[in-house]
C-alpha cells in the first residue's frame, strides 16, 4: 500500500510549485518597477538591499512549496491545507497593494492578516508533519521583518 502511494505523493510536489510560482508570478507582475519604487521611498537604516529581495523570496517559495506538499503528502487536503492555500492568496495580495497601488498602510494591514495566517498554518502543520511546519519559520520570520519595514517605510512617506 505504501508503494502504490508514493507516486501519488511525487506527483503532488508539482503542483504546489506551480501554486507558488503563481504566488510569485503575481507579485512580479504588481512590482514590475518596484525596484525603482522601493529605491524613491524613504526607508529606514535597516532596510535590506534591494538585490537581496530576489535570492530570499526564491529560497522562502521553495520552503514553502515543499511544506504544503509534505502536509499533503502526510495527510491529504486537510483544514490546514486551506489555511494555507488562504495565507498564499494574501502572499500574493501584498505586492499589488504595497507597490502596485502604493497603499502602504492597507499593506500593513495585509501583512499583519498574512502573519497570522502563517502562524496558524505552522501550528496546524506541526500536528500533521514537523518538518512542514520548520519549513515555515523563515518565512514567518522574513515576513515579521517585511511586516516591520512595511510600517516604517509607510511612516516615513
């Protein structure tokens, strides 16, 4: 049973890459001159270079995928998995808001729903495979510092 199982569960892993790739494909569409935006804003000293957001992002969205796809494979779709698949449409909602529309503080608003999301998917994945629920501490702990630079960069502009 085991084996006939685990051809399920390999072909799940891309589909959640797709999923993120999604993810990600919408906010490079929102932040097609966001580059140039975030250098025009008025940020504080401990804003991180703007080449750095490409590399981490790429690393987080990796975790991510293989996350969601471990939960499944665990479980199948599960409650969790909706709280998940809810915390990527907020992912993805972030970007338009904060470059595409420059509503910096809906933006704050968003990402503080987007964090709590994440935390309640890593204690819903924590009781469905640890390693799923490890997988998201980065993110959780990038989007805190996201989440931070967010409302300084807004009460700075």
């Amino acid at each position: 049973m085991v084996i006939a199982r685990q051809p399920k569960r390999w072909a799940g892993l891309p589909v959640f890459a797709v999923a993120l790739a999604l993810v990600a494909g919408v906010g490079s569409l929102a932040a097609i001159d966001a580059g140039g935006e975030y250098l025009s804003l008025e940020r504080p000293s401990w804003a991180p270079p703007q080449w750095l957001f490409g590399p981490a992002w790429t690393v987080l969205y990796v975790m991510i995928a293989i996350s969601g796809w471990l939960a499944w494979s665990a479980r199948g779709w599960t409650p969790a998995l909706g709280v998940y698949a809810a915390q990527l449409v907020l992912n993805a909602a972030w970007t338009p808001l904060f470059f595409g529309a420059g509503l910096y503080g809906l933006a704050v608003a968003e990402i503080v729903v987007l964090w709590l999301a994440i935390v309640v998917t890593i204690v819903m994945f924590r009781r469905i495979n640890r390693l799923a629920a490890w997988l998201l501490v980065p993110y959780l702990l990038w989007v805190t510092y996201a989440a931070s630079l967010n409302v300084a960069i807004w009460r700075l502009n």
